[in-house]
C-alpha cells in the first residue's frame, strides 16, 4: 500500500471543495471496498477525504410517499429499518443476501452503489485489465471467465457489477441525488451505472468533484409480490452468478405490472422494460414468464466457461416470478 494522507471533512460544501481541489484524492466513509483495492495497488490515492462524520446517515419520508436513504446510512441499518422491512422488503431481502454481517454494519449505501467489480483480472495487477489501464486489453474475455457479463459487454470489458442492493434498487426504480460545485442534481437509477463500451474504465455518471447525498425511493414498492433470488456457488458470503429482483403488482391472476432486473450478469444492474411489458395483463403462469425470460436474454452471449450463465438465468428468472406471484419456493 502507498503512502496517503488522511482529513476529516467538516460538512458537504467542505468535502466537495476538497475533492475538487485535488485529483488524487479519494472520499471514503466505511471503506469496506476501497481499502482492499489500495491494498491490492488497483487505487493508489495520495489522499482519503474521510465523509464518515457527515450528517447524511439519515433515513426519512420523501416528497410523494417515497423515502429517502442517506448516503451514509448503514447496509444493516436500511435492511432492518421498519419503514425498508414494512414497505420494501425486497430491497431489505437483497441487502442481506450480500456480504457478511460484519461488514453491512459498516458498508454505506452510497459506497454500495460505487463500489468496482471483483473480477480477478481487475485486482491482479500483474495482468492487462482495460478497467484498471485503459488500453492494455481484457484477459477475461480469453481467460477463465465463469464469474463474467453476459449482457451488454464489449470488446474492452466483461466485467460485471457485485451488488445486491443496486439490482433492486434498479427494479424500483431510485433516484440518486448528488451535489457538487455546480449544485445538486439527480440521476435516475437505470442512468447512473454505464456499460463498458471503450471506456470500461468510468463505471458510472457521478463527476469526479461530486459526492452522493442519498436516494430516492418511490412510494411504489411492491411489498405483496415480490422475490430477490441470488445463485451463488455457496450459500452466504459469496457473489451472485445471477440474481434476479423480480417485482409485481397483481389483479387476482392478471399481472398489472412487472419489474425484472438480474444481477451478476452485466458491467451494472440489467433491466429491459420491453421484456417486462410481455408480461403486463397476462396470466402469472409459467409460459408466459418463459417468454419474459427468453426476450431477457435474447442478446445474451456466454465467453466460453460463463456461456452456462444464459440458461442459468433464464431458469432463475421463472423461478423468482414464481416465488413472487405465489411465494413459490420462498426460504
């Protein structure tokens, strides 16, 4: 690990202007991703603003019957907050799925939303890795590449994005709101992570002199009908070769509405709204999630050993429509 400097930032308007005074530095509240990476030389910052004392650890009612998620609430504090656990329970179902205990109780949900994929190749920095050193090529797409994107992938980079928490909250729909010299803005969920395209390196819209203030949740947060069902190859600490976040809302047997997003499987949380739309006003039968699962992954592209990821999630997408229309195989 190299050398670094650390400061405590006093308020909001104080860690941006530090941060945009100095490119090297870094924010870093519970560190529970970045300090692995410095400790691997894949971040090598000169300075750590540390935002862990800022007051955006708050949990609290937001404008139109949604609620609000401090950036620097807790992962365990949202999964066992009353209002997450009555209201979204999908999203407290996600949270604790990932990690371990020891580290939701210090992992933020800011953090979460920016924190870098664990593909091998990225952390080994004795290989070409175009997220790491743009330019060098991607030793995934030849190498061993099991844990790797099958969505949305280029030729620059099959990295996938590690959250639980991130894929439902692409299913509901968030909002996260920055802030920066320029002032606050907000950026829809499906906008703020990007695909690799020849910048795999940019993994998502925040500029660099920005912070993460919260997020949005809309009031609509499908508390009856709903399943987060993770694959992993053990059964606690371990990240998703799929994950499915799947959302309904239900008229008897009809589905009124559908919301799917997968995990493990892309550069970030993958949804498509034309494949959801096949199951509006239809029956909530196995046919017809086969078909919302097939039109999922229509453009899906296995690289070799990750090639078994496109029936895997095909099959775990109808399993956790199934659990969320009837609580089918719920644990």
């Amino acid at each position: 690990m190299n050398r670094f400097t650390h400061t405590w930032a006093g308020d909001v308007a104080s860690a941006i202007s530090e941060i945009a005074g100095d490119g090297t530095a870094k924010f870093i509240a519970g560190g529970t991703n970045l300090i692995d990476l410095m400790k691997e030389n894949v971040e090598r910052p000169n300075r750590l603003i540390d935002i862990s004392r800022l007051a955006l650890n708050r949990i609290d009612s937001a404008a139109g019957g949604g609620l609000r998620l401090g950036a620097l609430a807790r992962n365990s504090d949202v999964a066992y907050h009353e209002a997450v656990e009555q209201r979204y329970p999908l999203l407290s179902k996600a949270i604790l799925a990932g990690a371990s205990p020891q580290l939701r109780n210090m992992a933020t949900v800011g953090g979460n939303l920016m924190q870098r994929t664990r593909c091998c190749y990225f952390y080994d920095t004795a290989t070409p890795c175009n997220k790491r050193k743009p330019g060098t090529g991607c030793s995934a797409i030849t190498g061993f590449n099991r844990a790797h994107a099958i969505l949305g992938t280029s030729e620059h980079c099959i990295a996938t994005h590690p959250s639980d928490m991130c894929v439902v909250l692409a299913a509901l729909e968030a909002v996260v709101r920055v802030t920066g010299p320029s002032g606050d803005r907000s950026i829809n969920f499906a906008d703020f992570h990007r695909l690799p395209g020849d910048t795999p390196n940019i993994d998502t819209k925040l500029r660099a002199e920005e912070i993460i203030t919260g997020i949005d949740l809309p009031a609509k947060g499908f508390p009856k009908h709903y399943s987060y069902l993770k694959v992993r190859d053990r059964a606690s600490y371990a990240f998703a070769l799929v994950s499915v976040a799947a959302a309904l809302e239900m008229d008897g047997h009809t589905i009124t509405e559908a919301r799917l997003a997968l995990g493990g499987v892309a550069h970030k949380p993958w949804r498509d709204p034309q494949a959801e739309s096949l199951l509006h006003g239809q029956s909530a039968s196995r046919d017809n999630f086969v078909r919302a699962a097939e039109a999922l992954l229509q453009d899906a592209k296995g690289y070799g050993h990750n090639s078994f990821k496109v029936e895997l999630a095909k099959l775990t997408i109808v399993r956790a429509l199934s659990q969320a229309a009837f609580g089918e195989g719920e644990s």
